[in-house]
C-alpha cells in the first residue's frame, strides 16, 4: 500500500490552510503508509531567492553555523530557518547550484531534499501525526501541496527512502505502487547524466519525468511518457513550481478519488482523505481513469 | 428506526449490533450516518433488515453479505458487495473497483457508474448498473448476470465460464474467450425481471442490449456439467 494526498488551490483564501488541510488529509491515510511519511509545499516564491531544503541525521552539528559557512563559500548571504531535522536555506537563485556543491564539502552528510523558487520537503520515518507534528506542517502556508505515507516495499525504511522525491528544481513525485523495470530505466536515465540518492524504484520515477522536463517536454508529454517507458504498477502524483499532475498505469489496481470544487482540486488514495475538505458534499468526486494524463495549472 | 452515528460510535460497535441480529428481529430498519469514507460499513450482516448509509462509504461496504437490503446514499469504495450471498444492495452513486466480486448471489444495483474490474470471478449474484463499467469486468466470472445500461471498457469478461453479461451501450474490447451471443427469447425474459429489480426498467428495454458470454473454448466446458452453473 500507500497514501497519497494532493491539494492544487484555486483560492487564495485558502493558502493560509493548505498546511492545515494536508496534515489532516495526511494522518487519515496513516493506515495505509505508517513506516515513513512526506509533505512537499509550494509557496513563499521571493524574487530572485530560491530555497535549498536539507536534511541531516545530526542537526545540532550540521546546521551549526551552516548559514555562515555558506555565506562565505558563496560570497552571498544566506539565511537559514531549522526545522528539527531539516533547514530551509534562502540563497540566491543564481547560486543554487554554486551553494549546492559548497553544500557537499562543508556538511558531506548533509542530504538535498529539494531546491527551487518554491518547493519545501520535508520527510522522515515515523508515523505520519508524529513527522507532521515534528515539522509543524499544519502551520505552513502555501498554493500547492503533496504528502505520502509509506509501507515500504521496494527498499529500506529511512529517510531518503520516503516520498516525496525531488530530481529537479521546483519537481517533486509520490507514488503508491512499485515498478518492475527501475534498474534498467535508473542506468539509461544515469548514461544521460541524471544523478540518483537511493536504490528506490520511486526515485527512478521522478527522474524519469525531471529528465522529460528538462529536455523541454510539457508536463503532460511527460506524464504521457511513463505509461509507455515505466512497467510496474503506479498512482503518481507530481508537483512542479506552477502545476500538480495525476496518472494511473494502464491496470489502475492502486486506488485514486479526486475533488474538485471552485476552491480547489484535491486528491486521496481514498475518499476517507477527503472528508473534512470544505463543500466536499457539494464537489465532483471521480476516480481518475486508468492510462489518462490529469493535470492543473496556474 | 435505529439510528446510528459512525462518528460518535465507531465502525466496531456498530459490526457488532449489526451481526448481533440474528434470524428475525423486531429491529429491521437501521440508518449509518456520518460514514465518511469508513471500511468494512455494515459487512457480514446475516439478517432481514433494512441499512441506509448516509453518505459515501470506504472498502468493503456490505461486504459477504446475507439477507440484508443495504441502501448507500452515496458512492462506494473498493470491493462494495463482495462475495455476497444474498440479499440486496443499492448504491445510488457510483462504485470503486471490483464491486460486487466473487459475489455468491443476491442483487447489486449502481445507479451511476462503476470502475475496473466489477463483478470479477462472480459466481452467481445479480448485477445492475445504470451507467457504464471500466476495464476488465467480468473476468473468470463463473455465473449470474451482470446488466449493464451504458458501456463497457476494455477486456470485458476475459476468461469467461458461464456468467451472462449484457451490455447496452458499447464495449470497447471483448476479453479472451469471451463473445457476442444471441438474445433468445428466455434471455429478454430474464433482462425484463433483472431490470425491473435493479430500478432501471423506466430506464431501458431489454431489445436494447446484447449478451455476451463464453466461447468455451478457454476451460474444459463439459455440456454434462451445464446445469452445475
């Protein structure tokens, strides 16, 4: 199993929930994923300063004057924010790759969650209330949101292993499901110089679509692309700095209910994810179609 | 009426009223609300009662149910009616995948649509759904019928035995071993009753559809057999 849940926001109003509204979403699909879970928010874009979120397995030691030590190797000041085992570093856009090799020789076992203008990871093993509640999630504002919960099946139960996984600025991807043909897609994706953290089929997913994104693909090309390359079995739900996509493989055994009201689009492996939305009673509810590309705009 | 909040009392207590009832009860009118999405509303009943669910339901609603006649005044997760024995259960929204599976006998009406995979290895209960069904229904159904107003998707009844399915609107591919037959006469006379209890006969005529079943030529049918199904 696993559980995913989406919300794309329509209204503004809203934005000051979103963190609200998927820590709720979140803990109802614990069932389903208890080993490990993940939340990736959008929100909080400032021009010209982009957010490099890492994680480290000693926080008190690695975050230690990491903003300093950052500063000076990139010769432009940084601003970090710690949140228990993660820290949201603001650094200028154009130094995000410059801040990103600094990154692994200052802290080498400091790990990337993300970086881009808008997205934040956050993830870690645990019950999904109790990484939720560590990283005050329901707290956090922004336009477009994705969680996970885990039951491992694939690789090892630990942080990098969890959803969401982030391959490309701004990208994220969680995945109920597992893929049959990870190793030969993560070494054709690997000879066109993308780079991999795990040995998780998940990950390969991800990639699968940075790559497409990269060589100028649309993200619905892109999605379209993984019901022909990947063979497996797969709910991907993918987020990128303006937009949040949906599909399901041909076979569709992984379950999916979405919602949309002029408010929002919401997604959840199961309705029960749904249920405290506001005006769900009034929302079309549908189950997304096996094979068919679904995605939101702004 | 005996009114029930899932909210307040949770999934077990109300399991256990419910298969608390046992042969006749004075108890025959029951109503579930604030189901929100719960698994496993009102499964295993084995009694003559009446349940209204108010609202939508989560996994296996009315699942391996007997006698009962089970009301969802909303749409229906995974699994909604399997392996039921008899009974009756109406859903007035649409259902998730493999709706009335296995199911043993009994009816299972869906007044809006149904997804992949509805009435997988049926071996003997009613189906009716008022619109259109996904992708690999039907398939290794064993008997019963399965009545379908709208369309059909792909692999529709794909490995066959001796269910009949019939299919209003298109289907968009036959499953292996599985065929368009025709309608005869005892076949109109069957749609007209399934159609009347499934709350469709308003809805369509039984001259509209046509049946699908088995080429036989997947199993070992033995016309010897043929009154085993």
């Amino acid at each position: 199993m696993c559980g995913i849940v989406g919300l794309f926001l329509k209204d503004p109003k809203l934005e000051p929930q979103l963190g609200a509204m998927l820590t709720d979403m979140l803990i109802t699909m614990t069932d389903r994923g208890p080993d490990s879970a993940g939340i990736a928010i959008y929100g909080g874009a400032k021009d010209g300063l982009g957010k490099l979120t890492v994680q480290s397995a000693h926080p008190e030691k690695d975050f230690k004057d990491l903003d300093g030590d950052m500063h000076h190797a990139i010769g432009q000041p940084v601003t970090m924010k710690i949140k228990s085992s993660h820290a949201v570093l603001e650094v200028p856009m154009d130094q995000m790759e410059a801040a990103r090799s600094a990154l692994s020789h200052l802290r080498p076992g400091v790990k990337v969650m993300s970086a881009g203008d808008s997205i934040e990871i956050f993830k870690e093993v645990g019950l999904p209330k109790d990484v939720a509640a560590r990283f005050d999630v329901a707290k956090m504002k922004g336009t477009h949101g994705i969680g996970h919960t885990r039951l491992a099946t694939e690789s090892a139960v630990t942080t990098m292993g969890a959803h969401p996984f982030s391959t490309g600025s701004d990208q994220c991807l969680v995945h109920n499901g597992s893929l049959s043909n990870h190793n030969g897609v993560r070494r054709e994706l690997k000879r066109l110089g993308m780079t991999f953290e795990t040995e998780n089929d998940t990950e390969v997913g991800a990639a699968f679509i940075s790559h497409k994104l990269q060589t100028g693909e649309t993200l619905g090309n892109a999605l379209e692309a993984t019901l022909t390359d990947l063979d497996g079995f797969f709910t991907f739900v993918v987020g990128t700095k303006n937009g949040f996509g949906v599909v399901r493989d041909p076979i569709a055994c992984k379950p999916a209910v979405m919602a949309e009201t002029d408010q929002y689009v919401a997604f959840g492996s199961e309705y029960r994810a749904l249920v405290n939305l506001p005006g769900i009673e009034d929302a079309r509810v549908w189950e997304p179609e096996p094979a068919t590309v679904y995605f939101w705009e702004r | 009426m005996q009114s029930f909040d899932l909210g307040q009392e949770g999934l077990r207590a109300l399991n256990s009223s419910l298969h608390a009832l046992k042969g006749q009860t004075n108890m025959t009118a029951w109503e579930v609300i604030n189901p929100k999405g719960a698994h496993a509303i009102a499964a295993g009943v084995d009694a003559p009662v009446d349940i209204t669910v108010r609202g939508s339901t989560g996994y296996y609603c009315a699942g391996m149910n007997k006698q009962a006649t089970i009301r969802i005044k909303g749409s229906a997760g995974p699994g909604v009616a399997e392996n039921m024995m008899s009974g009756t259960v109406i859903i007035d929204g649409n259902a998730s995948q493999y709706a009335g599976a296995t199911g043993r006998g009994g009816l299972l009406v869906i007044k809006g649509n149904a997804s992949s995979r509805c009435g997988v290895s049926m071996k003997g209960i009613d189906i009716v759904v008022h619109g259109s069904i996904g992708h690999m229904s039907a398939f290794m159904a064993q008997s019963g019928n399965l009545v379908v107003l709208g369309d059909a998707g792909d692999a529709l009844g794909d490995s066959l035995y001796e269910a009949r399915l019939f299919v209003r609107g298109s289907v968009k591919s036959l499953g292996a071993d599985c065929i368009e037959k025709e309608m005869r006469p005892e076949h109109i006379a069957l749609l007209t009753d399934l159609l009347k209890r499934g709350e469709a006969d308003g809805k369509a005529k039984p001259e509209e559809f046509k049946r699908y079943g088995s080429a036989r030529k997947l199993y070992n049918f033995n016309i010897d057999n043929a009154s085993a199904y």
